[in-house]
C-alpha cells in the first residue's frame, strides 16, 4: 500500500471520527433541547392547571359569599314584613268584624221598619238598644302610608368597581422565576446551596430555600432555610444519595411568594465528619461530625525539645504543644510548635447558624 493511500485512510479515520464527534455533539444538543422543551410544556401546563384551580376556588368562594349575604339580606326583609303587617292584620280583622255588626244591625232595622205595629215598637226598642251598645260612632284608626314601613333594598355599583379593580390586578404570569440557585458545594454530610436574583427589578426581603430526595420514591420539598441570606448550608444529608433544591423570593411589602426557582439537582460524597485545623490547615485525621449532645475534649502537655530551666521560661526557644482532641470515640493528638513555652490555652467558639447552646466545663 503506497504512501498516499496511508494518508488518506488516516484522513478518513480521523474524518469519521470527528463525525462521530460531531453527532454526539448535536444529540446531546438535541436531548438538551427536548429538556428545554419538556420544560416549557410542562411549566405551561402546570400554570394553566394553577390558575384554573385557584380562580375556580376563587368563584366558588365569591358565590358562597354572595349566597350568604342575599339570604342574610333576604332574612331582614322577611322580619320587617312580619312585624309590619301583624298589626295591619289585626286592624283589618277588626274592621271586618265591625263590618259585619254593621250589616247584622241594617238587617234588624229593616226588618223592624217593615213589620206590623204590634211588634215594631218591641222591634225598635231591640234595635236602638244594639245601635247603641255597638257605638256606631267609634272608628278604629288606620295607620297613613307614611306612617308604615316602605321596605327597599339599598344597591350601588362600588363593589363591583373594586372586584373589577382588583380582580384586574389579581395573579400575574412569568416565564422566569426572579431567583435561581447558582452552586451547590459538597460538603461532608451537607450541602452549601447559593443562589442569586435573576431579575434586578424585583426588590426581595426574604429567600425561601426547600429540599428533597430525588427519584419517584422521594418525600415531598420540606423548607430548609428563610431569611435573607443568599446561601445555606443544608444539614444532616445521607451521602451519594440525590436531593433536588428549589429556591424563591417574597418582595418587599407583599406577603405571597414568588415562582419557584428550577429544581437542581445535587450530592455529597462525603460522610459527616468535624475537620481539626492547625495553624488554617484542614489535617487528614478526621473526626465525628458534631451533633446535638456532642462532647468535645482539649488536652494540653507541654514538650521541650530541649532541656530548660524554670528561669528561663520567657527567654524563648524550641516548644512543643501536645494538643489531644477528643469527641464522640475518637482521638486525634497534635504537636504544635510554639515559640515559647505556655501553661494554658485560650478557648474560642463560632457557629455559622442560630440555635446552638454550648456548656464549657
């Protein structure tokens, strides 16, 4: 095989190579694609499926509201009637029954003035004595209109001008969260999780930082941090196992919170442990990670190198400081070296979170 046909099967190789190359390169692209995608139809379902459920929640509401108040309204009514027409019942019962002695007592006098002389003036006597014993010149009162309830209802067009301005004002749509998570930083048993605004117009006062297990058999987002740090440092987190961190904001004045930031995914590989530095220098030699009840033990022995007197204690020279560090089960033991010799250590004590109680013994 000649020389010219080696370069070109290596020109080939390295050709078909590159398109392989090149067509991994372009399907990832288009899985990323696919994911950005997935992303916008799945965000646009989820915020139609919101907004038909809170506005329907709201309608629902508003029509009980409303139902409630018209019976209420409707109750009043009814009352005022009631207690109006009872007496204007009694009155009326009573002029029927005056209208009825008022026939009886024409159809006596009649009947007098039309029988014989021998019995009208028995008759008569009869019918004088019962005109005067109804007292024909007594009326009962019957009250004017003014003086009787002219119920109304009292109806105006502001309410619905202030649901209309609110109702206007109410929900808003976004196609991006003001706040995503920016980092996550393993740490031993835990994660650092930063996070930053996307959006310089919105004027945060709180973060809100939550976590979970990933996988279908993950529990559901539980709230790690709120306040108005933009990183947290999440506890207590099992080692080589996924967690999917969210993040969101609440502005300045308003009580709702903000879309949630798109979950991200991460691990620690790195069981729990409390690192011992000398001089700010992490040491290899590791121990238990501090908890709640935790017990950590300093002891201190002073090494000379050399051999010195009690008098010469401040003239300098070559010390060491054997420091042993207890916690838990374990032990780790450390020389340092000092300048001068010393009876005694200072004791100094930091935590980056609230809520820790510390007893010095």
């Amino acid at each position: 095989m000649s020389a010219e046909v080696d370069v070109l099967l290596q020109e080939a190789k390295e050709s078909i190579e590159a398109a392989q190359n090149y067509r991994s390169e372009l399907q990832q692209r288009l899985h990323g694609l696919n994911q950005a995608r997935k992303q916008v139809r799945g965000s646009s379902g989820q915020a139609r499926e919101a907004l038909r459920r809170h506005f329907g929640e709201l309608q629902t509401a508003a029509n009980r509201l409303l139902a409630e108040r018209l019976t209420a309204l409707l109750a009043e009514v009814d009352a005022i009637e009631a207690d109006s027409v009872k007496p204007l019942d009694d009155c009326q019962s009573l002029i029927e029954h005056g209208v009825g002695q008022a026939d009886e007592l024409l159809r006596e006098g009649e009947a007098a003035l039309r029988c014989g002389l021998g019995e009208k003036e028995d008759k008569l006597g009869s019918f004088t004595k019962k005109a005067m014993h109804i007292q024909l010149d007594s009326l009962p009162e019957v009250p004017a209109l003014v003086d009787v309830p002219c119920v109304s209802a009292q109806l105006d067009d502001s309410l619905l001008g202030l649901l209309r301005d609110r109702v206007s004002r109410h929900g808003s749509v976004s196609s991006h969260p003001p706040v995503q998570i920016e980092e996550l930083q393993e740490r031993p048993g835990s994660i650092l999780v930063r996070w930053c605004k996307v959006d310089e117009d919105f004027a945060a006062a709180d973060y809100r930082l939550q976590y979970r297990r990933s996988g279908s058999g993950g529990s559901q987002y539980e709230d790690a941090y709120i306040g108005r740090d933009c990183e947290f440092l999440v506890l207590h987190l099992d080692p080589h196992t996924d967690y999917l961190f969210r993040v969101c904001a609440r502005g300045e004045g308003r009580t709702e919170w903000s879309p949630w930031s798109i979950p991200q995914t991460g691990y620690t590989t790195m069981a729990p442990h409390g690192a011992v530095f000398v001089n700010g220098k992490e040491m290899t030699n590791q121990l238990p990670a501090v908890t709640v009840g935790s017990a950590v033990t300093f002891d201190m022995e002073v090494v000379n190198l050399f051999p010195i007197s009690n008098n010469n204690l401040s003239e300098g020279g070559n010390f060491k400081l054997r420091v042993t560090i207890g916690s838990g089960n374990r032990e780790v033991v450390f020389d340092w070296l000092v300048d001068q010799a010393v009876d005694c250590l200072f004791f100094g004590c930091s935590f980056v979170h609230s809520g820790w109680k510390v007893l010095v013994f």
